[in-house]
C-alpha cells in the first residue's frame, strides 16, 4: 500500500504533459502528497484536474513556446510561487537516420530540450527567492539500449540528463536540486501502438518481469521533489523494473 504521508504539502508542483500516461500519475502522485499540482498540457489537462479535484488548476502550456512559459509563470503566481517543476512532455517519432528530417530533429529538440531550459529560465528566479526548489527531467532508459530510429530522441533524452548535471552546479546555493528520471517501457498510449509482443521482449529484459505502469514511475519523482532529497542533485534515477544496468 503507498504511503499517503503529506510529504509535499505546501508546495506547488508544475507537471508538463499532464494530460495522460506518466504526467498524469505524477500530477496525481503529487497532489496525493499534498502538493497544489499546476497540470499542463497543449490543451488544458481537464481529466487530471478532475482526477485531483479542486485543489487543482489546469492550463494550456505548449512547452516549444517560451510565450506559454511566460504566460503560465505569470498566471501561476495566483496559485503561488511553483517550487517543483516535472518536465514531462515529450516528441518521440520513431525515424531512421535516412528519414530522419531537419524540422522533425528540431521539433523533438524543443519539445524535450528547449522545454528544460525554458522551465529554468522562468521558475527559477521564485526557486531562489524562497530558497527552495525541485527541478526533474523525464528522460529514458533508451540512451542506454540499442533501439533502431531513436537518435533523435536519445540526443535529447542523454541532453537531459546533461542538463540537469549542469543546472545543479548553478542553482545549489539556493537549495535548488536538479535531477533526471528515466523510465523503461511503461503502458501508456504512447506505447499502445506496439503489438504485446514486443512489450513482452522488453519486459522480458528486466529483472522484475512485466511491463511497468505509469504509477510505477512516479516513486523516484516524490522522492527527488521531497525534502528527503535535499543532497541528492545531478542525478539520473532508472526506473525501468532492472533492465538497463550501466549507471
Ligand atoms: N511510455 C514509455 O514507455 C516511456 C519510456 C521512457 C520514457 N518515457 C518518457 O515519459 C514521458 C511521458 O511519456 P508517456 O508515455 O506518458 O507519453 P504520452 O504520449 O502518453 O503523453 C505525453 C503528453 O505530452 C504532451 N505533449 C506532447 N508535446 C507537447 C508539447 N509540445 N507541449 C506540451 N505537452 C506536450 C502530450 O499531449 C501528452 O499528453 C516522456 O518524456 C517520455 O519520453 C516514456
């Protein structure tokens, strides 16, 4: 049974990419906690807010459009000033290197990468004024497996995990952590497409054998948010049932 500890009560979470899957379990996992959760997604994530109840705001927030960053970090400021930021949204079109085109390669640069930065640039001035702050980036345990048509994606995915060593050096005099998540294979719609199949011969990898589920995923994200993790920052967390094995 997970422990339903207000761990997180008092802060304000921003999940991006909320609307479904793994961002929705972190939206809800969050609020579980105690935490007043800001769900966002390219059209308000109206099911996670009524999954979360009132406590909960939703809005729109493309994650390539510095504009929408703005404008949330503006009109979240009534819900107070965000201490968590989960950037969760992703683009992730499977493309061989012969197919792979210059709009598609930097589409999936914003959505993964830009979107970090972009978070840091906007939540990270009230991180320092309250001298508090979580900043965890959706990665995946694809950079370290060998899945044809992903480069693209795993440039972005290893630039995360890049990016959060850097930000940790730069925000920890502030109380400001900066961590990488990186899920395994987990049912969500994005992966419904691929037959049982396959699931099965990834799963079959892992140590603990069966497909993870998005409320798999969320442990490692209470975790680094909480104040259990105060000295843990530049880290990548695997959460991927013991598949991917290279730290
Ligand atoms: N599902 C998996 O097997 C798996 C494995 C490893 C890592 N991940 C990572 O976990 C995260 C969530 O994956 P998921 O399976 O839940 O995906 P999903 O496709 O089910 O959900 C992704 C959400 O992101 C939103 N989104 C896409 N582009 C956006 C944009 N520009 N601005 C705002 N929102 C946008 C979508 O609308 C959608 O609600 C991603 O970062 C993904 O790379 C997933």
């Amino acid at each position: 049974m997970k422990t339903l500890t207000k761990t997180h009560e008092g802060r304000v979470a921003l999940v991006t990419g909320a609307a479904q899957g793994i961002g929705q379990a972190i939206a809800v996992a969050l609020a579980e906690r105690g935490a007043q959760v800001i769900a966002t997604d390219l059209t308000r994530p109206h099911e996670t807010v009524e999954k979360i109840g009132p406590t909960a705001h939703a809005f729109q927030l493309d994650v390539t459009q510095e504009e929408d960053w703005r404008s949330v970090s503006i009109k979240g400021r009534d819900v107070g000033e965000v201490d968590i930021v989960v950037n969760n949204a992703a683009y992730f079109p499977n493309r061989s290197i012969d197919e792979l085109d210059l709009p598609t390669w930097r589409k999936t640069m914003a959505t993964n990468l830009d979107a970090q930065f972009l978070s840091a640039k906007y939540f990270l001035p009230g991180m320092r004024r309250n001298k508090w702050g979580r900043f965890v980036g959706i990665s995946s345990n694809m950079v370290g497996l060998a899945i044809p048509g992903m480069s693209h994606y795993i440039a972005t995915k290893m630039g995360i995990i890049g990016f959060m060593r850097g930000l940790a050096n730069d925000v920890a005099s502030d109380g400001i952590t900066a961590n990488a998540v990186l899920p395994g294979l987990t049912n969500t719609l994005a992966t419904a497409p691929q037959s049982e199949e396959q699931k099965r011969s990834t799963w079959e990898q892992q140590a603990i054998k069966r497909l993870g589920e998005p409320a798999d995923v969320t442990g490692a994200i209470l975790f680094l948010t909480s104040d259990d993790a105060a000295f843990i920052t530049g880290q990548a967390i695997v959460v991927d049932g013991g598949q991917y094995r290279i730290g």
